[in-house]
C-alpha cells in the first residue's frame, strides 16, 4: 500500500528530485511484495501455497524427501508415484538457492570490490570481496545439505 500511495503521490509532484526519491521507495515497496509472496522462500507466499496444497512443512518435507528418497525412487519408478510435489518443490527450492548464491557472489564481486577498493588496494579488495562471497556461498552450501539430510526440524506449529 505504500508503496502505491508513493507512486501516486510521485506522479503528481512537479518537483522531479522528490518525484525520483519517491519512485525508487514505490520500487522497492513493490520488489519487497515480490519477495515476500516467493513461495521458495518462507516467507507469506510459501505459507499462502503450503495452505492451498495443504501441505503443513512442505519445504522440509520435499527437501528431506529430495535428500534421502530420491535416489532410491529413481531406482524404482513406482517410488515417484506420490511424490511430484516433493521433486518439483524440492528440485525448483534448490534451483533457487544455486541461483541466489551465484547472483550473490557476482553482485559482493562487482560491488563489494568496487567499494573496498576505493579504501584499501586492489589486490586486498579483491581478496576480501572474494572472500566474503565464498562465505556466503559456504553457509548457502551447508544450509541447503541440512535441509536435504533432514535434519531441520519444521516450524512449532506449521
């Protein structure tokens, strides 16, 4: 919503800075309502398609499930039956998670170094930012190999 009353009230403004700030703030309203309604995500739109396939710790299930029973499903076709929304959501959860981990290490390399290296050396900012993105995939790597172990246990309550 505030986003949209920023986007109305940026239309109408004649001055073109203010104008400009409240656009880029309607922008960000309307990126962080995508965000949210991401079903690979838990956040709003995770809980919004666990209710509809009602399907209580959908994401765990199906990573536990793509984790431990997938390779001997494969095996034996009659073991998939059943479990296409496991595989899909399993599969399209780690499919995000790879991407995001790629994007982060490419924006922390393009950014992160950009910056660092109007303060510190070249060759310094490059290892930080390097190293810092590493991290990030590194606690991405791990999270994503607990899920798949089955060994996050679900929300109280979901």
């Amino acid at each position: 919503m505030t986003g949209g009353l920023a986007a109305f009230v940026a239309w109408l403004l004649p001055n073109p800075v203010l104008s400009a700030a409240l656009w880029q703030f309607a922008l960000i309203s309307y990126i962080g309502v995508l965000v949210n309604l991401n079903p690979l995500m838990e956040f709003d739109g995770y809980y919004i398609l666990s209710d509809l396939l009602d399907k209580p710790n959908l994401r765990p299930q199906a990573l536990a499930w793509l984790g431990t029973d997938l390779i001997p499903a494969l095996r034996n076709p009659q073991r998939l039956r059943g479990h296409r929304l496991e595989l899909l959501y399993g599969l399209a959860s780690v499919l995000f998670v790879v991407f995001s981990a790629a994007l982060t290490v490419v924006l922390y390399r393009l950014i992160v170094q950009d910056w660092l290296s109007s303060i510190l050396s070249d060759a310094v900012a490059a290892g930080l930012a390097w190293a810092l993105a590493a991290a990030v995939v590194v606690l991405a790597v791990f999270g994503m190999l607990g899920e798949l172990r089955g060994a996050r246990r679900p929300a109280p309550g979901r």
